[in-house]
C-alpha cells in the first residue's frame, strides 16, 4: 500500500509539473499517460544458480522500479521466492498503476549438478592389447602374424618395417581418459596402463598384485589370455589339430580377480577381442578357442559378482578397420571402439549426478 500511494504521489508530481511557472532545476522526463514508460520499470539483473541435487532452487530478488519506486510483490509472476526448476524461466513484472502500463521481464536460469564419477582412478591390466600395439593395415614383407607374436613375447616394442609398433596414445587406456576428462571436467582422472606386450595370463597373476599396490586404482580393467592361446599352437607338434585347453588360462585370470577384489578393487572384466580369418588360416582353431575363453569369462563375470562382461569380441567382430593386418592386435580405431565400450560401462556403473525426478504421466 505504501509503495502504492509513493507512485500515485509521484504520478500527481510529474502530471502537475507541466501547469508550474517554475522551471524544473533539472531536466525531468514527463511521461505521457498511456504513453510506453518502460524506460521508467527496470527489473532485477537476471539470476543464474546451480541445482546441487538437480530439483528446483528457491529464489528470491529484489523488486521491480517505477522511476526508482519499487513495485509491489504481487505484480510479479512468479512471485519472489518461487521455487525454479533446471532450464530457463521467465519472471515478468508489471507496474500496478495504468499510467505505467508497461512490463518488464528477466530470466531465472538453474543449471544442472556438475557430472560425477563414484570413482576416478582405474587401472588397464593385460598384455600387448592393453599397452598398445597398433595393428597395422598391412604386413611389411616377410613377417607373418606369427612372427609378430614371437617377437612380443620378447618383449619388443617395435617391428621390422612397423614403426612405432607401441603406441601408448593411441591405448584404449589413454583414449579412456580423453573421453572422461571433458565429460567430468570437475573430477581428475588416472588411467594407468599396466599393459605388457607378450605376457601370458600366469605371468599376469605374478605382476598384478605389485601393480595394484603401486598404482592404487578404485577399478581394475582385466583383458588378457591371446598369448597362452598363441603359445599353446605355437608348442603343438606338427600334425596336432586338438582343441586348445583354456582351462588354465581362465584359471589364471580367476586368480587375478580374486587378488583384485581382495585388496577392495572392483574389477571390469572384458572378453578377448576377434581374430580376423588371415589370422585363422595360419593357426586353424584360434577363433574357436577365443570364443572357448570368452565363454569361460562369461561365466567367471557371473560367478564373481562382476555385473557382467565387456564383450569386446561381440563389439568388434566383423567391424570393417577394428583389426590389423596381422589378424589379432586393434587398430587406432579399433582401440577407440574398446575406449568406447569401457566408458559407456564406466558411466552405467559409476555415475553419481544426481538426476531430476522423472514422472510419468496416467493416461
């Protein structure tokens, strides 16, 4: 009532200083009734807040002015101290007097609660696949397949006519953690790689549990198993077309998934990843066994609590460019599509933003 009465007295003085003989000390805007005065209404500075839980923000502000009167509550819609959802509303006020008819408006905008992880260190267990071995689209002359796997196992890090046969950049593990830093830019992320090129999956169960003391992870990411595959054709005697025994590389790979979620690791555990068919025709019985081990690690996944497996061969099998030339080490871009697969599980399994209520509506 008192802000009313302050207009209407500031209406009386504005209309009656056109009949004064008296010229105005300063100059003064004499507003024409009816006439547009907005530039007398000025509403508050637009407001912009966070949602830490993602529901709606109470929010308060100052009132709209007439001519540096304030207007009453009432004339706002919403009121001050309505409570605003995620997104951008629009509060219009208006003058309670017809003189000064015009409106105002400003905006409200919440945002959403910063993206968050439960966890942000995580560590890559396995073998050359994991450290980073970039397959390449063709064989420099007189190197099979099979050579490539011997070499490994020796522990080189580059190939004859391959270079840079080793590119940690290009690991799945350091794709993995391009895709989680912009997407959680609050959080600080590690993606160690303990990959190493030519172990087999009993020398995995000697070096893990050093490795998980030294890098400390929250989550263990397990890909490991071709070589012991590898290596069991390479031992077979001439002839021999028997099935290989994954037995005890399953066995093995168990034994690092207990010693995991021993030290309070949760562990991802993926499948192998596809053989392509050059890599089949010079080792007849590779993709069978791939597909033994992975139905072994289904099973362990299952057994283990483990929420299931990260199918890495369902992914890339069949997948134009996903596999070298050498018929078993991914590509750059097959190791973006392993990247892929780990995030999108990382962010099914861990992300803790809170997210608006949704409701559905009873026909």
């Amino acid at each position: 009532m008192y802000a009313r009465l302050r207009l209407c007295a500031l209406a009386a003085i504005i209309l009656a200083a056109g009949c004064s003989n008296d010229p105005p000390t300063a100059p003064t805007p004499v507003p024409t009734p009816g006439a547009p005065v907005s530039a007398l209404m000025s509403c508050p500075a637009s407001v912009q807040r966070q949602s830490l839980d993602a529901l709606p923000v109470n929010i308060t502000w100052t009132m709209a002015t007439v001519a540096g009167i304030q207007v009453d509550k009432g004339s706002c819609a919403p009121v001050s101290g309505t409570s605003f959802p995620v997104g951008t509303s629009t509060v219009t006020c208006t003058a309670d007097l017809p003189e000064f008819a015009e409106s105002c408006s400003f905006s409200i905008t919440i945002t959403p609660p910063d993206e968050k992880l439960r966890f942000t260190r995580f560590m890559a267990f396995g073998d050359s696949i994991t450290e980073g071995f970039v397959g390449a689209s063709f064989l420099p002359a007189g190197i099979s397949s099979r050579d490539i796997s011997a070499m490994l196992r020796t522990g080189a890090r580059t190939i004859p006519g391959i270079s840079r046969a080793v590119e940690p950049l290009n690991s799945y593990p350091a794709q993995l953690q391009n895709m989680l830093t912009p997407a959680y830019p609050t959080q600080q992320f590690v993606v160690a790689n303990e990959g190493l090129s030519g172990e087999r999956a009993v020398q995995g169960v000697s070096r893990i549990n050093s490795a998980l003391l030294t890098t400390q992870p929250d989550v263990m990411m397990l890909f490991e198993g071709f070589n012991d595959i590898d290596l069991a054709f390479l031992n077979q005697t001439l002839g021999n077309t028997s099935t290989i025994s994954v037995t005890p590389i399953a066995a093995a790979l168990r034994t690092m998934v207990l010693t995991a979620q021993g030290l309070g690791v949760e562990v991802l555990l993926a499948t192998l990843t596809p053989v392509t068919e050059a890599r089949e025709e010079s080792d007849p019985g590779t993709r069978v066994a791939v597909l033994a081990l992975n139905a072994e690690i289904r099973l362990m996944a299952s057994q283990l609590g483990l929420g299931g497996v990260i199918d890495l061969y369902a992914a890339l099998d069949g997948v134009p460019g996903a596999i070298g030339a050498d018929g078993f080490h991914p590509t750059t871009a097959g190791y973006r599509l392993m990247a892929e697969l780990f995030f999108a599980e990382i962010v099914a399994r861990y992300d803790i933003t809170p997210r608006a209520p949704t409701f559905r509506v009873t026909p």
